[in-house]
C-alpha cells in the first residue's frame, strides 16, 4: 500500500507497526465471527476488512506527523 511506504519513509514505522497490529485483530475477528456463519463470502468480507483499516490508520498516522523525529535540538540550530 503507498500509504504505508510513505509512513515508513517518513520514519513513522512505529506507528505503523500498531496500526497493522490493530488491523490484525479486526480480521482475525472478522474471521472468527463471519467464517462459519457466511462460508467462502464471509471469509472475503473477513479478509476485506483489514484494508479500511490500514487505510484510515494510515491517514491518520500520516497526518499527525512522527512527533519524536519532529523535534529539533535548538542548540543544533543556534549558531555559537
């Protein structure tokens, strides 16, 4: 997913990382509630489910900004 390349390129991997964790768990849910119940159907609506998901997490991950690398050292930039 572009999304999740540009959150990592812009070192936000870590946010990233719960953001797929958190997609994760919603399929794996999905999965256990829809599987049985649907069949086949149930198991692509399950394995759908991630990806808004990913994408909503992404957004947001990418619209907050990496607060940790954002940060800038004034006596790095304070010339002596």
């Amino acid at each position: 997913m572009p999304l999740q390349a540009l959150a990592v390129a812009r070192g936000q991997a870590y946010g990233l990382t719960a953001v797929q964790f958190l997609a994760l768990t919603v399929c794996v849910l999905a999965h256990w509630q829809l599987d049985a119940r649907f069949g086949a159907a149930g198991a692509a609506w399950a394995s759908l489910s991630r990806e808004p998901v990913l994408l909503l997490g992404s957004l947001l991950l990418l619209r907050r900004g990496d607060r940790r690398t954002a940060r800038v050292d004034p006596a790095v930039t304070t010339p002596a």
